[in-house]
C-alpha cells in the first residue's frame, strides 16, 4: 500500500504529538496536499533550498526535517528569499514538507531518547517532564554511565559517538563522571535542572559564555558538542526508525536519509 500524505501525517502524531510542542514552536504540515500519495520520502535536518533538491533529485514525495520551514506568520511568499523559495519550488515540483520539531525532542523515542541511547546510558529518565496531559514525555534526559569514567575518557566517547573534531568544555579535566544529562539543540536553560538531578556532564549546543560560567560555579562540566552535530545524528537514526515503522504497516514507503547535511558553521582558521 502507497499511503497518502495524511496517512503519514497521523503516523507521525502516533509517536510525536504535535501537542508536546513548546508554544513558540510550528511542527507538523509546512507545505502540501493531504491526499497525495507518498511513496518517497527524504529526511533532512533543515528545510535547506540544497535539502529540497536532493529530494527532488530522488524523486521523493515529501521533505521530512527537524527544523520547521515556518516559524512564524508570514506575509508573503517570494520566490527569490527564503523560505518562499523553497514553497514555491516545492510546491511546483509536488513535494511536501512536513516537520518535527519540539515534539519529537520530547517524545518517548524521540531525539533525546536516541541521543541518550547512543550514548549508553541506563536508569534514563526524563531532564524536565512535560507539563501537558501526556505522560512520559518532556525535554532533555539524564541517566548513568555503565560505570564511572574519567573526564578524558567520556570526551573521547563522545567525540567519537558524534564525529566531533573538537567541542568546548567547561569545568574541571579531572572530574569524574557517573551520571549525563544531554539535550539535543540549544539547552543551556537546562543546565540548572541538569544540577539539580545530579548531572556531573551536561552535553548539549549553543553554550553561551554565561552558561558555561553557571556550569563553572555549579560544578557541573559542560560540553557542547554543537546543536547540527547532536540533533543531525540522531534524526537519522529516527528516520531509519521510520522506514521499520512503514514495513510494520505494510506501507510501501521508502526512506532517504541525507547523508551529505553539513553544519552551516565551520571551523577557519
């Protein structure tokens, strides 16, 4: 069975409800026509003009990503900016894009559930539980290393779990490490809950220079490991997750993930 855009919409509601979302958040439909059929669908960290071409390259059907197209109201569509280019061009070559954002992070499965598996943790539990009707669901997770390890040691883990040529580290080089928070994207405002469960490493993106000072007076070590490279890893993960989701239900769905995203900010020097 080839299922329609809808079909696969009420898939993903299944295990991402758009109801998780943060308020300023936009996941779900970002363009397209609910009784299209999609036989292909191409997975992308961003709705990048570059992502849209790859998945018409592959002849696919839907632009799936993390990061919402819209964010906000817009009022008007023009095709030479972003993101009206990326409608109109969508549109034109019958491509849909859907996201999922903030929902997914907090998602039973979701991103922050892959990052802390990826990164072995045991007796995971949720950083900051959501305050909707859903249980088990919320932002950022914490758990234990299998045993204590050397900051050196848990770095090196790290940098090799996540491809990382370097990362930026605050705190003391001879701590000891038993227990990781981690938060995919920008987590910095959840260093304090990340203490307050005992975290001895809190790895996320985005640090500012004033959280890593927080961590600093915390004694808490903090990493970050860069908000494409932790969330790009783990929704493609998520997306292979999808393609047995698809051969559950007997849909006749194939999934592309991009494996040639790279992070819009590089390293000069």
């Amino acid at each position: 069975m080839v299922p329609t855009l809808r079909d696969v919409l009420d898939l993903l509601e299944s295990v991402s409800p758009v109801s998780l979302a943060e308020s300023w958040d936009n996941p779900g439909l970002q363009v397209g026509f609910p009784t299209q059929k999609i036989g292909t669908i191409f997975t992308s960290l961003d709705p990048t003009p570059r992502a849209l071409q790859r998945a018409i390259d592959v002849h696919a059907q839907m632009l799936f990503t993390h990061h919402p197209l819209i964010f906000k109201p817009i009022s008007q569509i023009n095709s030479q900016s972003f993101p009206g280019d990326v409608i109109v061009r969508a549109v034109k070559n019958d491509v849909a894009i859907v996201c999922a954002h903030t929902n997914l992070d907090a998602a039973m499965g979701g991103i922050n559930d892959i990052l802390a598996n990826l990164l072995g943790l045991v007796n995971v539990e949720i950083l900051q539980e959501n305050r909707g009707p859903e249980e088990l669901a919320g932002l950022g997770r914490i758990g234990d290393l299998k045993k204590p390890l050397p900051l050196d040691s848990v770095l090196r883990e790290i940098s090799r779990t996540f491809h990382l040529e370097q990362m930026k580290v605050a705190g003391k080089k001879e701590a000891l490490i038993k227990r990781l928070a981690v938060v995919g994207g920008s987590g910095g405002s959840f260093l304090r809950e990340a203490h307050r469960k005992n975290a001895d490493l809190f790895l996320t993106g985005d640090v500012t220079h004033h959280v890593a000072l927080d961590a600093e007076a915390l004694g808490v070590v903090l990493v970050d490991g860069g908000h494409f490279t932790l969330e790009n890893e783990a929704f493609s993960v998520f997306g292979a997750h999808l393609q047995k989701l698809f051969k559950t239900k007997k849909w006749d769905v194939a999934v592309k993930i991009d494996d040639k995203e790279a992070d819009p900010l590089r390293l000069e020097r």
